[in-house]
C-alpha cells in the first residue's frame, strides 16, 4: 500500500530513533512493518539486510538528531558561507531551520545516487516527504491566529524565503561534485512544496467558501438603531463617565468606527476630526507583506464614522486619559479581552439579540453593512467599499491594482441583516 508523504516522513524519523541494538532486538516481521513503504523490496530481505537498509534509509534523519556523527565538512562550511548572504532580512528561526534541513536533503541526495549515476526508485518518494516536513514545520509556527499558528499569507511568505534559501544553498555548491545532483533534486522538491501548497490553498479557499455558506443561512436581523442609542448615550455622557465604565466606551467607539479591540485600546491609534461624518484612521493592524509596506508609507486614511465624528475623538482621548490603552498590541487581548467579552454579553442579553458572532469583533460586520447602507446607497456589489473602509488591500486598491482577498471582505455580509441604520445623520 502506498503511503502518503507525511506518513512517509513520520515513519522515517521513527525507525532514526531506534539504534542498530533496538533494531536487533526486534523480529523480522516487526522490521517488515516498518520497512513497508521505506524500502522497495523489503518482503525478500533477511533481518541483517533488513536493519542494514533501515539504518541507511534513515540516514539523513539521523544527521539530523545526531545520532550518526557524519555531516560531510564541505557540506557545513556551504552552508555558512551562504547563510551570511541569504538569512539577512529573514527570521532568525526560519533561518535556522531551513539550514538544518538542508543537510537533510543534501545528505538524501547523496546517499539515493546509485553507483552507475541511476536514481533509488525512492527517491520520488523522499522528495515528497521533504516537501511534507516543510508544509509541517510552517503549520507548527507559532502566529498570531486564533488558533496560535501562522496567517496562510505568513506561510506563503515563510515559503518563498525557504526556497530562496534553499536555491542560494544549491548554487553555493556549483563546483562540488554533487552540484547537478543537488540542483536536479532541487527542482523536484519546490515542485513538490508548490503542488502541496496549492493543494493548501485550494482547501482553504472551499472551507472559507463552505463556511461563508453556512453562515449566511442563520443571518440574524440586527436593528442598529438600539446599538446607536447605546453608543450615544455612553459618548454624549463622556465627561460624567468613571473610569470603570471604559468598557462601554469601548464598544460604542467599535459601533462607530468598527475598528478591532487591539487597534482601539493601542495607544499610537489615532482618529483626527476631518468632517462630522468621517475621521483620520491610523493605527491599522493585521497587515502583512504589500498591505504592511502600504502602511508604513501612508499611516493614515479616511474612514466613514456612525456617530458625530467628535465624540469619536472625544471619546478615544478618554481611554488614553483614563490608561485603557497600551503599547503592545499583542498585550491588548490578554488585559482587555476577558472584560470586553462579559461586557458584550450583557448588552447581547439587553437587546435579546441570539448570534453567537455577536461579540466586539462582530461589531466589525455590522458597522460595514451601516456604513454600506448609509454611505454607499446600499450597494449589493460592496466587497470592493467594504474593503476600503475596513482597511483590507489597501496597497492593491491604490495602486488600481485587483484585490486580491475577496472572501474576508464578503464575510462581513455573511452573519447578520442590518436594519434601521436611518438614524444616522449625514451632515
């Protein structure tokens, strides 16, 4: 039976850790099972000739967690001639890592050349599972997604420096012995990454497709005329608020503005007075990659607000007065988020509203479907407007070039049917 790579690579670094005497110790079934799919062939071979290929099957891996001492010196000193011109700009673990699995892959190379310059049969195989343990290693990352791990177009991004990495690696080899090998296995493994990580991207994209799906079958009517009130009761009343009443400060500045807790509770955020309808924004998170460079050139940009674009200033200047904003915005959820979420369950009970996206970052979805309404004559075709007052592809949209992430702004029309949004006054 065939296995798939990550069980390939699985397998591998499981018989690496068994030692010759572990190896000897078992019968020659047991060694057949693990043998299955690692070695062609293996149902012919004795036990001696079965812990011999084992242990050279796995030799790579073995380099790896030092438990053969053999990386060839020539291989090493590639490697730290080349890691001053190629991890410059490039994560220090990142960095790291790819210049261990290039040893890896140098020494797979090396040891799946027959003597008559033919190829091992497994090593199509052996790519594939190189091309799994990198997939692996950016799925394992630590981020700043809800789930710990790393932002899909930090993966790309991961991604294409590894390769780069790997390609000056290679090239740094060109008058070795083993540069045509090195540079013909090369090939195959960033075909092999490309084709895992479209098969990626490819499942991502059904599973947000999937999920918008669903999520626009259970709507719920929202009438945003009470969430107004809400918010214009709390912002008129600003001079005679306790500190302890921040919390509703902040989610009716989130009703207005529908920026997210870590960009209102940071303390460089900004919102500058332009019209009674619109403020200056800056302080946009979540950015990466072309939006980051678009950011850090133009700070700042117009946004429409639902509420007098006054007490929108007035109000955040509280929160900075009052010491409910910090410098970290990674800090923001760990201080403010426990608070902010009891909060909005009372005033989820209030209004008798079911949702369960109804929370602070809900509030996000509703503030676009106002703002859609009121500023936008309502307009069913809206991604692009969505993504422009929300702060999505911004570097693209400026540029006249396409937006490129068209589901996350669509999913802030998928949870919720906003009403009564005649309230607000366009001056």
């Amino acid at each position: 039976m065939m296995l798939k790579p990550s069980e390939i690579v699985e397998k591998r670094e499981r018989i690496s850790k068994l030692s010759e005497q572990d190896l000897q110790y078992m019968t020659a079934s047991g060694l057949k099972q693990l043998a299955s799919g690692v070695i062609p062939g293996y149902g012919k071979l004795k036990k001696s000739q079965l812990i011999k290929q084992l242990i050279e099957v796995t030799k790579p891996e073995r380099v790896v967690y030092r438990l053969i001492p053999d990386i060839p010196l020539d291989s090493i000193e590639a490697i730290n001639i080349t890691s001053k011109d190629f991890s410059e700009n490039v994560n220090e673990d990142l960095g790291q890592w790819t210049k261990s699995f290039y040893q890896e892959f140098r020494n797979l190379v090396q040891s799946r050349q027959n003597n008559d310059g033919s190829w091992d049969e497994a090593i199509n195989n052996d790519i594939a599972g190189l091309a799994y343990r990198v997939m692996r290693f950016l799925d394992t990352r630590e981020g700043d997604q809800d789930d710990g791990g790393l932002a899909f177009t930090t993966k790309l991004r991961y991604r294409t420096h590894i390769c780069n990495l790997l390609t000056g690696l290679v090239e740094s080899e060109k008058d070795t012995i083993y540069y045509k090998q090195l540079k013909s296995c090369l090939e195959m493994l960033l075909r092999q990454i490309k084709i895992q990580i479209n098969d990626l991207t490819q499942q991502k994209k059904g599973l947000q497709e999937r999920q918008l799906a669903k999520r626009k079958k259970a709507k719920e009517t929202i009438i945003f005329k009470l969430l107004y009130n809400f918010a214009m009761r709390v912002l008129n009343d600003i001079d005679n608020l306790s500190s302890r009443k921040w919390k509703h400060v902040s989610i009716a500045l989130a009703i207005a503005t529908g920026r997210r807790l870590a960009e209102i509770h940071q303390q460089s955020t900004k919102f500058e007075y332009i019209d009674k309808n619109h403020v200056s924004f800056t302080g946009q998170l979540k950015v990466k990659g072309d939006a980051e460079e678009y950011f850090e050139k133009n700070p700042s940009y117009e946004i429409p607000v639902l509420v007098d674009a006054e007490l929108v200033c007035k109000a955040h200047q509280w929160l900075k007065d009052n010491n409910k904003v910090v410098n970290d915005s990674k800090a923001v959820n760990r201080r403010y988020s426990g608070d902010i979420s009891q909060a909005m369950k009372g005033l989820k009970a209030n209004l008798k509203i079911e949702h369960e996206m109804f929370t602070y970052k809900g509030l996000r979805s509703i503030y676009a479907q106002a703002c859609n309404q009121v500023f936008n004559n309502n307009d069913s075709d809206n991604t692009l407007y969505l993504a422009q007052i929300l702060g999505h592809g911004r570097g693209e949209l400026l540029r006249g070039d396409n937006l490129i992430d068209m589901l996350t702004p669509q999913s802030y029309n998928s949870d919720f049917i906003v009403t009564d949004t005649d309230c607000v006054e366009i001056k």
